[in-house]
C-alpha cells in the first residue's frame, strides 16, 4: 500500500480513519449535518494531493495542493466542533487533529518547496 509519498500516504490512512468516523457519526451519534461536511472535506484531501501528482503543470500542481490545504483546514474546523459538541471523545479528536495537522504541515512544506522552486 505505501506509495514511497508520505503526504499521499497518510492522507489515504487519514481518509479512511475519517470513514470510519462518519459511519459511527450516522449509526451511534444519528447525526448526518456534520458527518457529511467532515467526510467530504477529508477525503477531498487525498484526492487533491493525487490529482497534483498528475498535473499538466507546475501551476496546476500547486494550485491541486492549495486546494488539498483548504480542504485540510475545513476538515480541522469539523474536527473541533465535533469534540466541543462532544459527538466524539477529545481522546479520539485530538489523536484525529493530529494527523489532521500532521498533513496540514506536510502540505505547507510541498507548497512552500514548489513555489521556491517555480521562482528558481
């Protein structure tokens, strides 16, 4: 399963831990609002960061990863609601935020790279 990419790699594993969550959401929680807002978000992460391996340019390249950042951060907003509302455990929310903020710098650091590098 390991693709030799750490971004594309921990946001596929992050994806599927949000899955996860957002079945428990609809099942134990019976709340759907949240469950869909988070789900999208999420896995629009992953997706992103693999369109951008395969962009027809430097711009797209960088322009799929800003998209993949945006999603990251709406996606750490979810997350912080749900453990406010207390629809998870900040035990399980916080180990969430983590790799949530975990990919977030990993996106940061690729984008920061790219732009130098489009500048060069």
């Amino acid at each position: 399963m390991k693709t030799q990419n750490i971004l594309l790699d921990k946001s596929l594993l992050f994806a599927a831990r949000i899955v996860k969550l957002h079945r428990y959401l609809l099942k134990e929680k019976h709340e759907s609002i949240i469950a869909k807002q988070i789900i999208r978000s999420a896995t629009s992460i992953g997706a992103n960061a693999n369109e951008a391996v395969y962009g027809i340019s430097k711009a797209d390249f960088i322009s799929k990863l800003q998209i993949s950042l945006k999603e990251t951060a709406e996606t750490e907003y979810w997350l912080r609601l749900l453990i406010l509302s207390e629809y998870i455990s900040e035990k399980e929310g916080e180990s969430l935020l983590t790799d949530c903020l975990e990919i977030k710098r990993l996106l940061i650091s690729s984008l920061n790279t790219s732009k130098q590098n489009n500048m060069s």
